[in-house]
C-alpha cells in the first residue's frame, strides 16, 4: 500500500512537472563569453581585483552584455578569501524576449560582499564561491524613453562550486595543463522579486594552461539557464543559452622587487 502511495505521488510529481515546462517560453541562444581578470597583490593579506566580461549572443556578432567589476580581497588564510566591490553591467535586448519589457538596453550598478573558500583532495582543488549581491537595475517607466527613469532594487543570492585538477601530475604549476568544472545558482530574494526566485543557473566545463604564476588562460562550454522576472501571456520566460567561454587570468604580485 505505501509502495502504491509512493508510486502515485511521484506519478503525480513529475506530471505537475512535465505540465510546468509545457507552460514555459523557451528562449535558446548561442553565447560567446570573453573574460578578462587581474589580481594585484598589494601585501600578504590584501589585494585588488579587476575584470571585465565582453559577453555576445550568436558567438561574437552580436551584443548580450558588458560587465565590470572592481573589488578589494582581504586574505584570512590561505584557504579562505573576502571580497568587497562594485560592478557596473549593461544588457542589450537580444533573443526572442529581451530582458528588459520595452525590448531595449539598460544599466545596472550593484554592490557585492563575497566569500571563497578553497580546499584540496588528493590532486582535486575544490572550491566554494559565496556571493551576495544588491542591485540597483535601471528600467522605464514609459516606452518613449530613451534612457532609464528609474531604479529596482533587487537583492541576489550565488553559490558556485568548482572543481580542477592537472592533467598530469598531482598539482596545477608552472607549464601545466588542467581540467575544470563549475555549476554556479543564482536566487533572487526581497520584496521586489517578481518571477525569478530562480534567478539563472550557469555550467561550465573547460581546458586551461598555466603559463606561470602570473598567466592562466582557460576556455570551454558554458550553459545558462536564465529565467525573466516577467510573464509573457501569463507564462514564465526561460532563455537557455549555451555557446563557448574563455577566461584570461592575471595575477600581479606588486609586492616583489624588480
């Protein structure tokens, strides 16, 4: 009987699911996503972080969005890293249901506080990635405009895991070539808040190459399944965007002598 019950429970679960994804407006895209990041190393336990993300839809030819991102890290150990700062954006409309309503470009400036936390088993480096973020998205209030009128507030919530390990050997050095995977969530949360609970939800599987302990450079496939804080008909948006990333990684340590 209670098989019979259990059985019928998990019949009626996945029909509520299958049902949900009829109702949804898939939006599928193909992205290329070109990153650049700089660490300076100012002493043992600070340091400044800097990137930019040049992120395109249909590979390179067309906009997605721009990102910015500035923060100052504070090492507590060597397995445990903060991170203050500030990130500028800019989202262009691109697929079938722009992001933004009225099909056009906004800003948005958000403040972050961030969280990393690295281990190591065996020739696995692991690490976990808390960040939370306060958003300030730039909207319209009438189609007319041309520039936004006014700012959402909106609080975030992401948690990433990665996992990397060389190809040959027991440690990513010098000259050294690896493999990694990530799987990022995001949650919205906060009285502004509309569909998107579920924010996104990105994958990444990459090659990378260790020049030296100055450059990195890696590349590979990336997933994002991003849900629109907006109906269309009373339905929820989903734009499932895959394609190809790669990542420049610097580290300049400023506190050694020439």
């Amino acid at each position: 009987m209670k098989i019979n019950l259990l059985l019928m429970l998990l019949l009626c679960t996945s029909l509520l699911e299958v049902q949900a994804q009829n109702t949804r407006l898939n939006d599928n895209n193909t992205i290329g996503w070109y990153n650049y990041f700089g660490t300076f190393k100012l002493n043992e336990k600070f340091s400044i972080h800097s990137e930019y993300q040049w992120r395109r839809d249909n590979l390179i030819t067309d906009k997605q969005q721009g990102l910015l991102r500035v923060g100052v890290n504070y090492q507590i150990n060597p397995k445990i890293q903060l991170r203050l700062g500030y990130a500028w954006i800019e989202t262009y409309p691109y697929g079938d249901y722009p992001i933004n309503g009225f099909g056009k470009d906004f800003t948005e400036h958000r403040a972050f506080q961030m969280i990393t936390i690295t281990d190591k088993i065996s020739k696995f480096d692991l690490s976990h990635r808390f960040m939370l973020e306060q958003r300030f998205v730039g909207r319209y209030t009438q189609p007319t405009l041309t520039v936004e009128d006014d700012y959402l507030f909106l609080n975030r919530l992401r948690y990433m895991f990665r996992v990397q390990m060389p190809l040959k050997g027991n440690e990513i050095k010098d000259k050294t070539a690896y493999l990694a995977a990530y799987n990022e969530l995001f949650i919205g949360f906060g009285k502004n808040v509309n569909e998107n609970v579920f924010d996104q939800n990105r994958i990444g599987l990459l090659l990378g190459y260790r020049f030296d302990s100055t450059l990195r450079i890696e590349a590979g496939y990336l997933n994002q399944t991003l849900q629109l804080g907006r109906e269309i008909d009373q339905r929820n948006v989903f734009q499932n965007n895959h394609g190809f990333i790669i990542n420049t990684n610097f580290n300049f340590d400023l506190t050694k002598k020439k």
